[in-house]
C-alpha cells in the first residue's frame, strides 16, 4: 500500500512529529486524536505551525467515534504501559484499524504482560489487522544487537551499554530520571523501586537474546544515581545543579538464558555536556567478537520516524501481534 490513510492517537511531541512525516510524505490523515485540553478541535495544521488548515480536527480520544474510521494505519504515542494504553487498543483494533505503538511494552507484548497480550492478539486477529511497536529503539538498540552477533559462531556473554541525551527527550523526562534530586531522594524513589521506568529497559536485551534462539530464564535491574562533582548549568531546566546533585539514572541489568549466555546492560539517560554525542553499543564476546556502536543524532525526530518507517511492514503483515524483529531490518523510506 503505497499511499495508506494515517490516523494518529496522541499529539504530544512524537505525535505532531509523526504528523508531519505523513503529511511530507503526501500521504492522507484521516483523524487525530488526543485526551481532553486545549488541542481538541484545533486543526492540526494549525497545531503544528503551518501556514495552511489540512481539514482534520484534533478529537477528544475519550469521546470520539471511531465506528466510521477510515484509516489503514493509526499511530499510538501515548503512555508506555499496555494497561495504560489498553482502551485506546480496543477502540482501535474493534474500529479495523491496523496499529503501531510507541509505547515501550508494545516492543514485547508477551514478555511485558502476557494476559493483556493476548487479549490484544485475540482482538486483532478478531478484526483482521495487525498490532506492532516500534520506535527509536527499534535499530539503535534492538536490531543494532542482532546485526552485531550476526558474524559469530560461539557466543559467550553480550554487553550493551548507551548514553541517552535527557534534554533531547524533553523536561518532562528529567524529574522520571532524577535530575535535580539528592542522592538521599533517589534512593527512596527511583532507587526503591518506584521509578515509571521500572522494566522497560530489559526489553532490549530481552528482545535480541530471544531473537537469537536463547530461553530468558530470568532477570535482574539495578538504579543508580549519576552524581558529578562539579556544579553543572542545565540549560533546559534553567538552573544550576550543585555538585553532588543527581544528573540523571544508571540503569544496570542483566538477563540470564538457559544456554548460559547472559546478556548485561549500563544504559545512562542523564543531561549531557556540551560535544557530547548519544551512543548505543554491544559488545559481542565469542568467536569472533564483535563490536557495533550506533551514534544517535536528532534523537526526538527518530523516535518519530523510526515508528513512521515501519508502517509498510506492518500493513503487509499477518493479523494478530507482530514483533518487528519478525520484519527484519528497518529500510529507510525515501
């Protein structure tokens, strides 16, 4: 389908930039949907800066109906967690629509939580459409993995480790990562356990070791404060931190295969200084090692058009879940 009819669900940044990936494209929105405020009925050309209505209001998610929805595709880029998304994916799929997710667990639906999972799977085939998640992870920390163990003939332990840009993602990221915060506050919020980000990044390497043929076994996740010792001006919060503050979280993880191989993860989302670049990298030990690093640039962008260039994969796709290793290496659309 060369000129598929796009619906979008969730305006926040992802969303507008996936917005205008579609209309750059020449491909038709149909509708766009958002939860309740000041974006519900403005013309989504006028929220996203143009010069120019496109003739498609911004409904309100809650209320709208979708019964008559047009769409091939529709866009989801709201909350990572698929009990929190999992009204939108029943309106969606009953309504015929094929869907892919920004949402973190949607990466792996069975692992995250495989009730809900199949409930989605069940709606899906029900309706004859497919359901997908996909986004910036999708090369620079999933696929990067496989391509890296490709050459190998014996493989022993994996390494990836990254470093995530926290003023690229947004202000809203900076406190979910403990910017600002003393070390005695992270440790009984994030430190304890109660971080919004608890598991998602075990998806990853979950996804490649399983993609390989290994049987996870189990699992395990550490959070760690990033302290430095000297003042820092961040810019996007518009404040000093003093030295000693938390600069952001240390994500340290490890998955366990039946096989014996472990796959381990240091994965930083802090604020960065000036020059510094985002990088993803595994480390393969075996025969012959290996080692791939993925340099990330215009990371918010990306997070919007690596969903957006999987949409002909997921349109050609099977009904029911389809992990998009199942779809093999994004290709760019141009």
């Amino acid at each position: 389908m060369s000129s598929p009819r796009i619906a979008i669900y969730g305006l926040g940044f992802v969303g507008q930039q996936l917005a205008k990936l579609t209309l750059d494209k020449g491909f038709k929105l149909v509708a766009a949907f958002n939860r309740s405020g000041e974006k519900v009925g403005q013309d989504v050309g006028a929220l996203l800066g143009l010069d120019r209505d496109i003739g498609v209001l911004v409904e309100d998610c809650e209320i709208a109906d979708y019964t008559n929805l047009q769409a091939d595709m529709i866009f989801i880029a709201t909350c990572d967690r698929l009990h929190e998304n999992m009204s939108a994916y029943e309106r969606l799929l009953n309504a015929g629509v094929n869907v892919l997710c920004h949402g973190t667990e949607s990466y792996h639906p069975r692992w995250a939580n495989a009730e809900l999972a199949e409930l989605i799977d069940a709606l899906a085939k029900a309706n004859g459409v497919t359901f997908c998640g996909s986004g910036i992870w999708d090369m620079t920390r999933m696929w990067s993995g496989i391509i890296a163990a490709g050459p190998c003939v014996e493989i022993t332990a994996m390494h990836h480790s990254s470093q995530t840009d926290l003023g690229r993602q947004g202000l809203h990221h900076m406190p979910r990562m403990g910017v600002g915060m003393t070390v005695d506050e992270f440790q009984q919020t994030i430190g304890a356990g109660r971080g919004s980000t608890r598991g998602h990044l075990l998806i990853p390497l979950v996804v490649v070791l399983e993609k390989l043929g290994y049987t996870v076994t189990d699992t395990s996740e550490r959070m760690e404060p990033i302290v430095w010792d000297k003042p820092y001006y961040c810019e996007p919060l518009g404040q000093e931190l003093a030295a000693g503050t938390c600069v952001g979280t240390r994500v340290c993880l490890e998955v366990h295969t039946s096989q014996g191989v472990t796959a381990y993860g240091n994965v930083e989302y802090r604020v960065f200084n000036p020059g510094e670049e985002e990088t993803m990298r595994w480390k393969i030990e075996g025969r012959p090692g290996f080692d791939i690093c993925v340099t990330r640039q215009e990371s918010g962008l990306a997070s919007a058009s690596s969903l957006f260039n999987r949409c002909q994969d997921v349109l050609q796709a099977p009904p029911g879940i389809q992990p998009l290793w199942t779809f093999g290496p994004m290709h760019p659309d141009v």
